[in-house]
C-alpha cells in the first residue's frame, strides 16, 4: 500500500501524486517509469517518475485523465492509497554531459522529460526546452523546467502564450536558423513525437523518443508493448521506454495503441455510470 | 484386494463440454469418496514400485493409495506431503502420462492407475476436512536469512523447505500476486486460484515473509541483498520472456503471445472485465500457434470468453505433442480443431493493421532433431490461407533476463539460463543458488518443486559450512 502524501491539480485534468517509496527512488534513474494498480479490480497502468528524492523517498508522478484508470486515479485523494507500485522499470537514459540538448515536451509529456533536463543541466550540458500544450491553462512544470534549462520556448494550439501552433513548428524553426544539438528527447503524443523526427531527421540531429506503448506487466513477460525499432521487435518496457526517433515504426505504435479503443471505451461508461449511479464505493 | 480381471479406470466427473467451454470454473470435478475407493482397489501394490520411480519427487504411491483403499484419506494425505508438499496443484497439473502413470504396471495391458486423480482426491479431501494447520512461531534468524527471488513453484517450495530448516525467509516476486505460472499462466478452469492462495497463505502463516511488488535486480539488487544480511539468495525467477513466431505481421493488432493473453485472462481477470479493468480482446476465428499447455491453455481459454472457432496449428503429428494428454483430450471434447504438420508463414492484415488471416504451410516429418523428436520439415508449394482475425502466438519462451543480467560473473548457458548445480542449486557464485525454469527452460511444475526444495538443502549446508568456518 502506498499512501498519497501530496496530491495537486497542475491544470485542468492533469494531476501529480506523490508516494513514500524509498526503495524505488533510491535507485531511480531518468527515463525510468512505474507500474502502479489502484486496487484489487485495478489494471497495471505505466507513469513515468518524475521526480524521485532518495533523501526523502518520495515519488512523483504526474499524469492526465485519458480513459478509466487515469480518471479513477484523478479522484484519489491525500490519505488515499494506491495498492501496489513496481518499479524503476525500463532502461535508465544514458546521460553524459553534452555541449547542448533540445527537450521538446507535448502535453502532459513536459512531467517525463523533466528528470532528463535536470540530469543534463546537473552535468552543465546547455538545455533548451520547447514546451507545447493546447492552451495556455494546460502549461505545467513551468517553473521546474525554468530552473533546468537555459532558454525555454513556449507554443500553444491556440496561441494563448508563446508560439501559436504546434511545438514541432518551433523545433522545425530554431534547426533551420542552425541550431545543431548533440540530441533532441521528444516526449509527448505519439504524433507529435513522429513529427518531430520526421523534422530531425531532415537536419541529420539524433533523436531520442520516449515511447508509451500499452503494457501489462512493464518487465518483459508479455510482449504487449513490442514496437518494431529498426526493422526489429523489441519489448519497450525492458529495452525501452527510450529509442531512437529514427528508427521507430511509428504507424504500426499507433495503430497498436487503438488495439482496446473499444473496450476502453466501454470501461470508461462503466465506470461513470457506477459513480453516478449506486454510491456502494463511495466512502 | 487385487483381481486379474482388469477393471477400467474410474475417470472423475467432469463439466460437460458445452456447458464448460463456457465458463471458468474448473472442468474435472474430482473423485467422490466411493470413485476414489473404487479407483485405489485397482492398483495392485507392485513390490518394486515402478510408479515411484516415475515421479521426480519420489510419492510413495502404492503406499498412499493403499491408505486411500482403507478409507483414511488424511493419512493418505499426509503419506504424500511427505514428498510433495503441493499435491492439490501436482494432482491437476503433473503429466502423469509421461511421468508415473507412464510406468504404472497395469498400463501395459490396460489404464494405469489413475494417480493424479487420488493425489488431487487426498489433497481437496484434506483442505475440506482435515486439521487446521498449526500456526507455527515466526522463526527467528538465528540459523541465517535467506532471500528467496520469484513465488513461482521453485521458489514456494524453496521458501517452505528453508523455512522449516529454520532459517527466517523473505520471499520476492515482482508481481503484485504471488504464484509465478500457476497464478498468471495456468487458467481457473484447471487450476482454482482459491488452491494457490491457501498454499501460500500456509507458507505465510509459518512464518516466510513475503514481498511483492519487488523486481530484484532493479528495486534492490542482490549486493544490496547481500549487505542487508542476508546469508543466500535462491533465484526461481523462471523463463517468462515470450519469443514469437518471427513471421510477417506479428505485430498486427490482433496477434498476442500466449504470455499476455493469459496474463490478462488469470491475473489481471480481464474475462470478468469491465468489472476488472483490464481489458482483452477476441475475434470469431482465432488460431493459436503451438502444441505444448500453453497452446491448449490459450485456445481453451479464448473458446470462454466467446470466441466462435478455435483452431490450433501445430507443425510436428500428435504423437509429438508436448501437451498433458488429459489437456488436449479436454480441448478437443470442447470443440478446439487441430491442424497438424502446419506452421505459419505470414500473417495477413486489412486495410487498419488488424489481422484477416494467416498463411500456413504443410509440413512433414524428418529425422529426428536434439530433442529426439522428428524434425518437421516445409512442404514446397502447400501454403494454405487460414480465415482468422486473432492470432495467438504459443511457440515458447526464454529464460528471464532482468535479474540475472544484474549480476556480474554469474555463468549462463547458450539459451541465457542460469547454470546451476542439478543436486544443490549452486551456481558458479558463492552464496546463489537457483532453481526451477530459470535453469531448466520451461519445464513441469513438479520439476520447479524438486528443485526448490534440493536448493534449499543446499543452502542450509552452504550456510552451515560457512557459520561452522566463520566460528
Ligand atoms: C512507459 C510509459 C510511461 C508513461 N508515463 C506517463 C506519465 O508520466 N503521465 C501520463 O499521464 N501518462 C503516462 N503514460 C500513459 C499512461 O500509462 C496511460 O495514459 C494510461 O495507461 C491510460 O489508462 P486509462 O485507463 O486512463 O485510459 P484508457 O482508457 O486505457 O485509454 C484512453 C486513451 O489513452 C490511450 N492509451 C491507452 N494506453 C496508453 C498508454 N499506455 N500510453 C499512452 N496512451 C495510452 C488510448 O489510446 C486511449 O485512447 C505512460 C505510458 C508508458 C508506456
Ligand atoms: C500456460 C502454462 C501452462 C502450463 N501448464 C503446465 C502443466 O499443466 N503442468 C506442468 O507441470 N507444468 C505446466 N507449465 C509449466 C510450469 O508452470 C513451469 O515449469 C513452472 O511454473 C516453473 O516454475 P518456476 O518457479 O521455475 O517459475 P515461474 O512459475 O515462472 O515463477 C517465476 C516467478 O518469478 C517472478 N520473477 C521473475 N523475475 C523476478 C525478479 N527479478 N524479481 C522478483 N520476482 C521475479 C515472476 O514474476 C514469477 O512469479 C505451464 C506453463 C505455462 C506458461
Ligand atoms: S507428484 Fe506428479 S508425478 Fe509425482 S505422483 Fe503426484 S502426480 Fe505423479
Ligand atoms: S505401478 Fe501402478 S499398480 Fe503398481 S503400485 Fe504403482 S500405481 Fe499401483
Ligand atoms: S509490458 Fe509486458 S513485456 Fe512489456
């Protein structure tokens, strides 16, 4: 059991928890996730880390409300519990310190590539963050990014702050002016990170993708989350999450990504009209 | 009691198929009292025991089945736990046909003794009315602390033996349920969860601590094991990890490995979904992709949650069938068709990157290959379209890496299994012992069992050895 210790809505639909788990922070690396299940009915749904304390112990993770399980995990509150936490899970980034990276985040993407940008900015590598979201409201992490990174840009979808588009526009922009990092990390919808390594790819700038296939165990046992990288079958959760943008079968992630939309789809109705309807888990 | 006049077996109820093939309770119902008795007075008490030489843990059955005949089951019970301590679960999932029913004197000229089914009889008899078990006193660790790494049969067996040994016991799985394959491979419909739970409930109630939710290697790492005090680490982390066909397509929606249908289905109990999370998704033709339990577990499995035809394609004959018998003879009453000698060679997609159908070829039978059975060989110009839209994939798996690979030094074998000593569990570091399908490959349950408990033997003489010296 792991108590909620800090819960916090960062904007509209998108939270951070925080847990005692001393033994998972203590050997926590960036690019590293969990696996967490609710409860007894729960599935195993993946959250990045994204921020550990092996002083304290404490665990973030921050995640938007997409689908049954996210939304039920929005209505936990500190004092709550979540049942089980395995983890760190996937293989840790490999980070040295570089002349400059670029860190471009979509969404509720900027949470996981948080970890990253400090671990470069630690190391005195020069960090330059792209942040995107739809509107201005759903920019989280703002001031953590600001903290890590020596120039930040911002884009909305609707031009409430910063650059009006997409936050690939942006990248797109500042590799054309000739910028060159040692290497992009693109975390956010599957899109947007196909995107942005169609635009890399173009200048030649070694990219590195988080990817967030659907998984069940998170250690290797299924298979569930495969991805072809490079003409080849690898499991995410244990070789990844974390591969290289060029080389990720994009079109086949996201169509494995609709494998449960129906399903999905039917948990979520489910699971409203239980919390509408009968008040038996409720209290 | 014996007769020359050779009496059939007594086979156990059974669910019938149509009823069966549609829920998830368990198939065979076991023995009543009066069937058991009946079945005990055909075994005719062989002098030389062949059966016993059967069984890799040694049962003495003629034994146990004669208590049966004199109507004591307890003691029956009790005779078998002298050697098995999980005979509800080896009763169900032991291939008797190919261990010791296969010696079995009346075999020869008839049905063997129905072994498993008295074991499986002795042991629910048992769990229904025999003696609360005592709860023993936590042990303490004054004889030494063992880390016991996977709660598969190898390490539930391992952790109960050291336990008894006295040595204080903390037991890892990286799950959030104890069990390994018996909880998240093999269905309700043959082995009920209820019988793990009360298993391992047992081992708890005598004392093993159990830590789920820890994947070592990586929530804490066998050095830090070590340097918490820890005297030994037992390693029964088993083989897992999936490998599929290797075939076009096998990435399309619709395709699964075994791995993950089952773990859907059993431990995260997606057949009862949406009132458990976890969904699953099953076509009206689905193919499963192999001949071993896995394969029929899959296939029965996808029949349950509605599937409309299920074929499993297998590229050796029947005879080569890695299958329990009792399994493949249960599939096909429930409908599941065969299609033998074929193996796939692509799987087709429609137009959104789901699966439509898969091709197949004809195979034949070669010379005999490593494992001494006949190497299936393609049929030039036989490929066959297979009208299907889920594929699963049931080919076999590989050794767990995600521990061992943490560990440097430790020797490994060709297929990335640990290499341990068969007698003691030793391996090539200090201190490790392992166990179970980690070394073997995947194997039997009853095997991860004899293993388990040989390591835990020699553990206790590895961590007396090491006290006697540090003394
Ligand atoms: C390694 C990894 C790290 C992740 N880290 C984070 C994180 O830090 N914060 C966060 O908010 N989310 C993260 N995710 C995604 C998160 O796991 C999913 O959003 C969650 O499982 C959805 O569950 P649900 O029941 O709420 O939604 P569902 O009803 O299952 O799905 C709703 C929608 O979300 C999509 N979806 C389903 N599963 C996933 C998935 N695994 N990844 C992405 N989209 C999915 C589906 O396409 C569907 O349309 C991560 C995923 C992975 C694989
Ligand atoms: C679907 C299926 C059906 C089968 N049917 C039969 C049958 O009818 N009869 C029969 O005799 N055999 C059968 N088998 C084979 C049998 O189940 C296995 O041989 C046996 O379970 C092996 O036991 P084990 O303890 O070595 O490993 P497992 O049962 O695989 O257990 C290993 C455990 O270790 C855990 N683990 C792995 N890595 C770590 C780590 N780093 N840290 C913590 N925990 C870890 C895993 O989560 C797992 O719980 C079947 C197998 C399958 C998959
Ligand atoms: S443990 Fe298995 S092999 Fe041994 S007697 Fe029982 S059923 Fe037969
Ligand atoms: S071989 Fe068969 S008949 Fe003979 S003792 Fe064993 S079970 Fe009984
Ligand atoms: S989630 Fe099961 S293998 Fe990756």
């Amino acid at each position: 059991m792991y108590k909620i210790l800090k819960k916090e809505t960062l904007a509209p639909k998108i939270k951070l928890v925080e847990v005692n788990a001393p033994e998972i922070c203590a050997h926590a690396h960036p690019g590293q996730f969990v696996v967490l299940r609710m409860h007894e009915r729960g599935e195993r749904i993946p959250l990045t880390i994204a921020d550990s304390d092996a002083k304290t112990g404490l665990l973030t993770m921050v995640f938007q409300e997409v689908g049954k399980s996210t939304t039920e995990l929005g209505t936990l509150n500190e004092g709550d519990c979540i049942q089980d936490i395995v983890g760190p899970l996937g293989t840790p980034r490999d980070i040295e310190k570089l002349d400059c990276v670029v860190c471009v985040a979509g969404g509720v993407g900027v949470a996981p590539i948080y970890p990253e940008a400090k671990a470069y900015h630690r190391l005195g590598t020069r960090v330059i963050s792209l942040i995107g979201a739809q509107t201005k409201d759903m920019l989280i992490f703002k001031d953590r990014m600001e903290q890590v990174s020596d120039e930040v840009y911002y884009s909305t979808d609707d031009g409430s702050f910063g650059h009006k588009g997409f936050v690939t526009e942006v990248l797109c922009d500042l590799l054309e002016k000739g910028l060159r990092p040692d290497e992009v990390i693109v975390i956010g919808p599957l899109l947007m990170m196909r995107e942005a390594s169609r635009v890399t790819a173009k200048f030649g700038v070694k990219t590195i993708v988080s990817l967030n296939a659907i998984m069940v165990d998170g250690t290797g046992m299924c298979g569930s989350c495969r991805v072809t990288v490079d003409g080849e079958t690898k499991f995410s959760c244990v070789e990844g999450p974390a591969f290289d943008g060029h080389k990720v079968d994009f079109n086949e992630l996201i169509a494995r990504q609709r494998r449960f939309l129906a399903e999905e789809k039917l948990a979520m109705e489910h699971y409203l009209a239980g919390a509408g309807g009968c008040k038996c888990h409720q209290k | 009691m014996s007769s020359k006049v050779r009496k059939p077996r007594h086979e156990m109820p059974k669910q019938a198929p149509d009823i069966r093939s549609k829920n998830f309770e368990e198939v065979a119902l076991g023995y009543t009292e009066d069937l058991a008795v009946a079945e005990a007075t055909r075994c005719i008490g062989c002098p030389k025991k062949p059966c016993v030489a059967g069984c890799p843990v040694g049962v003495d059955i003629p034994e146990f089945i004669s208590l049966i005949a004199e109507g004591d089951f307890l003691g029956a019970a009790r005779k078998i736990k002298e050697k098995n301590s999980l005979p509800a679960m080896c009763g169900r999932v032991c291939p008797q046909e190919s261990q010791c029913e296969a010696v079995c004197t009346l075999g020869k000229k008839g049905d063997p003794v129905a072994i498993g089914a008295l074991e499986r009889f002795c042991a629910d008899y048992e769990r229904v009315h025999g003696e609360p078990l005592a709860k023993a006193g936590l042990s303490d660790a004054s004889l030494g602390k063992v880390a016991v790494v996977g709660s598969g049969p190898a390490g539930l067996t391992c952790a109960a033996e050291l336990n008894k040994l006295g040595y204080k016991v903390v037991l890892f799985e990286s799950l959030h349920a104890t069990g390994g394959v018996l909880r998240y491979g093999i269905p309700e419909f043959r082995l009920p969860k209820a019988i793990v739970d009360e298993e391992v409930e047992y081992i708890k109630s005598q004392g093993v601590e159990i830590r789920l939710n820890v994947l070592v290697g990586t929530t804490v790492t066998v050095d830090e094991l070590f340097r918490q005090g820890f005297d030994a680490i037992f390693l029964g982390t088993g083989a897992g990890l999936p490998y599929f066909l290797g075939v076009p397509g096998e990435n399309l929606n619709g395709v699964y490995s075994a791995n993950e249908f089952l773990t859907r289905a059993n431990l995260m109990k997606a057949y009862r979904f949406p009132e458990y999370d976890t969904p699953i998704w099953v076509g009206k033709r689905v193919v499963v992709v192999g001949g071993g339990n896995v394969a029929m577990d899959s296939a029965r499995t996808a029949l349950r949650l509605g599937a409309e035809k299920v074929t499993v394609v297998y590229r050796r004959s029947r005879a080569e069938m890695p299958a329990r018998l009792e399994e493949v003879e249960n599939a096909e009453e429930e409908g599941i068709e065969f299609m033998l000698l074929s193996n796939p060679v692509r799987i087709l997609e429609d137009d959104k990157g789901w699966v439509k159908g898969m091709e197949c070829i004809r195979m034949e039978l070669g010379e005999a290959d490593d494992s001494g059975r006949r190497r299936p060989i393609p049929v030039p110009g036989s490929e066959f379209i297979l009208d299907v839209d889920t594929v699963i994939s049931a080919v076999g798996t590989n050794p767990n890496p995600l521990l061992i690979r943490t560990v440097s030094g430790l020797a490994l074998g060709r297929r990335g299994n640990v290499i341990a000593d068969e007698a003691t569990g030793k391996t090539n570091i200090p201190g490790i012992f392992a166990g179970g399908d980690i070394v073997t490959g995947s194997a039997t349950v009853i095997a991860a069992m004899g293993a388990g408990k040989l390591a835990a033997h020699g553990i206790d003489e590895y961590i007396r050895t090491k006290n006697g010296r540090g003394m």
